[in-house]
C-alpha cells in the first residue's frame, strides 16, 4: 500500500524534539500533582516557561520539516504557544479568574492540533493513530471541565492542569516514537 509519506520521499528530522516536550509536560505535571498548595504564581510562571518552550520547539520541529504536509499545524501551534507565554510570563500578576480561561483555550487548541495529527499520522500508515485521537478528545474533555468550573479555584484548576499535562505529555511522548519511525523510514529509503 502507497501511503503519503512514501510521496515524501524524505526522512522526519528532529522528531526528537517531540520526546523533550513530552517529557517536560509529563515533570510538569507530576510536579503540579504533588505541589498544588504553592499558589498560581508559581503555577503561572511554570506554565508561562513550560508554554514558551513548547512553542519555541513546536516552531523549530515545524520549519525543519517543511517537507511534511501538516507542518503548518506544527507551526501555527508553536506560534500560538510563544505568544501565550510570552504574554504569561510579562504579566505574572493576572488574576485567579482569567489564568483558567487561557488555560482552558490553550488545552483545547492542543487537544485539536493532537486530533490534527493523528489524522496526518493515519495517512502516513501509523497503525496508533487511534490512540492520538484519544488523548486530543481528553484533552479537549479537560478544557471544557476548566471552562465549566472557573470559580473552583486555583487548586481545582492545578490539579485539572496538572492532569492535562499529563495526557499532552504522553501523547507527545507517543508521538515522538511514531515520528523516530517515520525518520528510520525515510532514512532507509534514501
């Protein structure tokens, strides 16, 4: 079967940039877990860096892979993230009732770049995409829950944060292994 990344004809590169992300979503959230009582301004600064970051790896595994027909999504999402935590992290003062809100948006506008992928994954022949789809629904989950309950607090929200970091954290993490076999492919053909 000829699937769309045999017309690519090229190798994934960098796909271990998705690995790194993963991982620091994954501390992050383990971190938020066990540490919920120290308040939204460490919160607001650990996720404000934990965005940035992101959206600066995002950006670089993008324009690396201009080759890839989803590459706009990687782009489009990296950008979303720089702007968010470049934003976060110049007003660390903002108040308990809109950090929920950018953080339910932002959830849910990488809940629909996972489900974005994993339809791109299911034309390149990864048998997982099923899974990817999974995590985004979740994801998405999570965010309306956030936008549902804002009033809850702050250690309702970090602990609901915490949780959605975790599922991006591991489909990252998913994603990178199907991304690793992607590049052996292409490297194999060339």
């Amino acid at each position: 079967m000829n699937t769309i990344y045999d017309q690519i004809g090229g190798a994934i590169k960098n796909w271990w940039v998705s690995l790194l992300v993963g991982i620091l979503f994954i501390c992050v959230g383990i971190w938020m877990l066990f540490r919920p009582g120290e308040g939204y301004m460490a919160f607001s600064i650990i996720f404000s860096i934990t965005i940035l970051i992101s959206g600066l790896a995002e950006l670089f595994f993008a324009l690396a892979n201009r080759h890839v027909s989803s590459w706009g999504w990687y782009l489009v999402s990296g950008i979303i993230d720089i702007v968010i935590g470049i934003v976060l992290i110049s007003n660390p003062m903002l108040s308990e009732e809109v950090i929920p809100f950018i953080v339910a948006f932002w959830l849910m506008f990488r809940g629909f770049s996972a489900i974005g992928y994993s339809v791109d994954l299911k034309r390149y022949g990864t048998g997982e995409w099923g899974w990817y789809i999974a995590f985004g629904a979740l994801s998405i989950l999570c965010s309306i829950f956030i936008l549902w309950q804002p009033i809850v607090g702050a250690f309702y929200v970090v602990y609901m944060i915490a949780f959605t970091m975790l599922v991006i954290g591991f489909f990252r993490v998913m994603l990178a292994f199907d991304l690793r076999n992607l590049h052996k492919k292409g490297e194999a053909k060339q």
